[in-house]
C-alpha cells in the first residue's frame, strides 16, 4: 500500500487548521475522512482503516 502522507506532517496540519476555524471545520474535516474512507476501501484497505477515536480524532488501525 502507498503511503499517502506523512503522519507527523498530517498531525501538524489538522491541528493548525482545526485552530483557526473550529466550528468550519469539524464538518469539512469529517467529509474529507469520509471521502478518503471510500477511496482506501476501493484500494483493498479493510472497512476500518481509519478509526475514529472519540473526543480525539482520527487514527490509522495498528497491525
């Protein structure tokens, strides 16, 4: 599998951008998880790849 980013990178990034604009972003932030849920699913990824963890974010699923 490819990898699409890197983690630290990511993390810095929707970190500073959640900062700025909290209230516009939580919904735009869930409809691009949702969209990269859909397109790592095509690629073969299993169904939960991308875990939610509550009051926190986000998490790639540990082997």
């Amino acid at each position: 599998m490819q990898v699409l980013c890197n983690p630290s990178f990511l993390k810095i990034y929707v970190t500073a951008w959640i900062s700025i604009l909290p209230e516009q972003c939580t919904e735009r932030f869930s409809s691009h998880i949702r969209c990269l849920r859909q397109k790592l699913r095509a690629l073969g990824a299993p169904e939960n790849f991308i875990e939610t963890v509550h009051g926190l974010g986000y998490r790639l699923k540990q082997k």
